[in-house]
C-alpha cells in the first residue's frame, strides 16, 4: 500500500486530505473511494482503515472534515490515548460543540469539494465512485450521495446515530435523490439510534425508493468498527469489511 496526505482545497481553508492506493499499480486507473470519518477524525486508525479498503482496488480519500478549528493533530493530538474512557470523555466534552458549527449546509458544501478533489487525483476512473461513513459520517454520506446521485453509485455507513430526529433537517427526511445503494449495518447498543428510530429510517429509505439493505448487528456497540476506542468489536468490523467490500465490487465495477 502506499499513502500520502495532501493539502485541498475546501471551502473555507485548505485541509488534510489522506489518499491510500494500491500498490503496485500498473497505471490503470481505479474507482474512487470518500472515506467520512466519525468525530474523532482524521487519525492512525482511520488511515489504516483506508489502506485496507485501498487494497480492494481502489483509490481512497480520507478528508480532514474539521479543518475550521486546526490540523487534524491539532483536533486530536497523536498522544491522546483514546482507548482510556477518561480521555475519550474528556475528547468529546472538548470536540462536540466544536463539531456542531459543521453544520448541514457547512457540511455540504465541503463534501462536494472532497468529491471534486478525489475526481481529480491521479489514476482515479471516471465512473462512479463509493462512499463510506462512520458514525457522523454516515449521515455525511448520505448527504453526498443526494447531492451528487450521478457520482456516487454506493453508501456503507456503519454505527451511525442521529438518523431520525425531530428536527427539519433530519437525515431521515433528506433521503429524496440518492441513487446509490446504501448499505447500513448499526449497532444494537446505540443510544444515539434506537430500535424506533432504525426502523422509522428503514420506513423513509423504502418510501423514497432508496435501494438498501440495513441490519442490526447483535452485541455490538455505537463506534465498534474503531479499534483504538473502547466500543471495538472485532467481530462486528469484520463484519462491515466484507459487506463493505461486496457492495464495492458490484457497484464501482459495472
């Protein structure tokens, strides 16, 4: 595998971007990948996540999604030891109310700039390509993918919260426009996405037309695909490997 961070262009400032490429390559070019990272971000884990999905025959971005309040060591310094409930507590008590200024409409626009800019890195196909989202990141996922429907041709989001609120700009309610398979896999132990809320987002994906599959994964918690947090459920993230995997290659290799 080979990585690398580039500097882009986003609409408010330039940030990180990490592209993962199989290696070696014999020049021919590959579908892309958008790589949307939970709140924690742009880290060693999500690197290598990255390269793992990379590795399928792909080309993956992993934008720095919170580039308005510094670098991605900046958002999460590289010493914090995220496996220790204290400081994961105290990373979030820090991090949340400066996530919330992402907003819907912020938000947007940045991912169509990140869908531009992995449109134009080298060796990327012109066909469609595939975006992954965890946690915030699915709801961002789903978010491109209305967005951009001639572009992106599957959705994985995993353990993703938040996806039916009382709130005009629920997620549940923006699904109109997607053209891509989404697949969802959630955790069963997800405070921030009750049994309700699954299935009132399973109701709104069929109303709307949305080709899907969503499952429930037994056991696991919100966050079980991050190893270097507590929720990681090996098992589980194996688990999204695979599907996440399956639903590339039938949709990014027509």
């Amino acid at each position: 595998m080979t990585g690398e961070t580039l500097t882009i262009t986003a609409p408010d400032g330039d940030t990180e971007m990490y592209v993962a490429r199989p290696d070696p390559s014999d020049g021919t070019p590959l579908p892309g990948v958008l790589f949307l990272t939970d709140l924690i971000g742009l880290r060693p884990r999500t690197r290598a996540m990255a390269d793992r999905i990379a590795s399928w025959g792909y080309v993956v971005a992993v934008p720095h999604l919170f580039y308005r309040h510094g670098t991605a060591d900046e958002w999460v310094p590289p010493a914090e030891d995220l496996a220790d409930p204290d400081s994961l507590g105290a990373f979030f008590a820090s991090a949340l109310p400066k996530a919330r200024s992402l907003t819907r409409e912020r938000a947007r626009a940045d991912l169509e700039s990140y869908v531009d800019a992995l449109r134009a890195l080298p060796g990327v196909a012109g066909g469609p390509i595939g975006v992954t989202g965890y946690c915030m990141g699915g709801r961002f996922a789903l978010d491109v993918a209305a967005a951009r429907p001639h572009d992106v041709a599957a959705v994985g989001m995993f353990h993703t919260g938040g996806l039916v609120t009382d709130s005009p700009d629920s997620p549940h309610l923006h699904l109109v426009g997607i053209d891509a398979f989404v697949l969802a896999i959630h955790a069963d132990n997800d405070r921030s996405l009750p049994p309700e809320a699954i299935a009132k987002f399973e109701h709104a994906l069929t109303s709307t037309g949305v080709t899907h599959s969503t499952t429930v994964h037994p056991g696991a918690a919100h966050g079980y695909t991050m190893s270097d947090i507590p929720a990681y459920h090996h098992e589980a993230c194996e688990h999204h490997f695979a599907e996440l995997e399956s639903l590339f290659r039938r949709t990014l290799h027509p």
